[in-house]
C-alpha cells in the first residue's frame, strides 16, 4: 500500500493512502503515477469534475462502500467514509492553488 502526498505553493501537503489518491486522480482524468502535475491551467476543471462526482454520489444516495471491510460488528456501526470526505482535502488545495496560480504536483 503505498502513500501518495500532494503539494502545492499555495497549501500545505496533503498525505493520502494511493488508493485514495489513484480514485480521485481518475476523477480528474489524471493517471496514477510515481510523479505527476495538475497544471494551474487544469485546476478549475479538476475541481468541477471533483465535485461533480462528489454531488453524482449524493444524489445517488449515499456512500460507497470502501473494499476490504473488517467485518467486526463495532466497526459496522461507523458510517462509511465517502467521496466527499476523502475528496475535500484535495479539493481545498486545488481552491486555494487557483486562487494563486499554482501548480499542485504528486508523487509516490
């Protein structure tokens, strides 16, 4: 399982689980890859296909399940942690690089 952190000028890093990382850089038409660039030009389209997709599972009423569940009764009270939740940090850093002009760039 690997890590993958974001970094841009404009924010801090975000440390994110490459599972984590690989969905959501799919969302933006983004390959997972070692290192990589969402270039300044490219930022207001990431965000809208971010919450696009955030606002698609809303609407489709609820979460998705994560894969590779415990199965441990306790744990199945604790809602599931959906695209909005994961995506919003991401989605910070991306506002906040538009809003300066910044690249925001990955790696493994």
């Amino acid at each position: 399982m690997s890590i993958v952190v974001f970094r841009s000028r404009a924010a801090g890093e975000i440390v994110m689980m490459g599972d984590t990382a690989q969905r959501l850089l799919a969302l933006i038409g983004k390959p997972m890859a070692e290192r990589g660039v969402i270039p300044a030009d490219q930022i207001a389209d990431a965000i809208e296909r971010l919450t696009g997709a955030v606002e698609q599972e809303k609407r489709l009423g609820g979460t998705r399940q994560e894969e590779g569940g415990t199965g441990d009764g306790d744990l199945a009270a604790e809602p599931p942690v959906g695209l909005a939740q994961r995506a919003f940090p991401l989605v910070a850093m991306l506002r906040a690089a538009q809003r300066s002009g910044a690249d925001v760039t990955w790696g493994v």
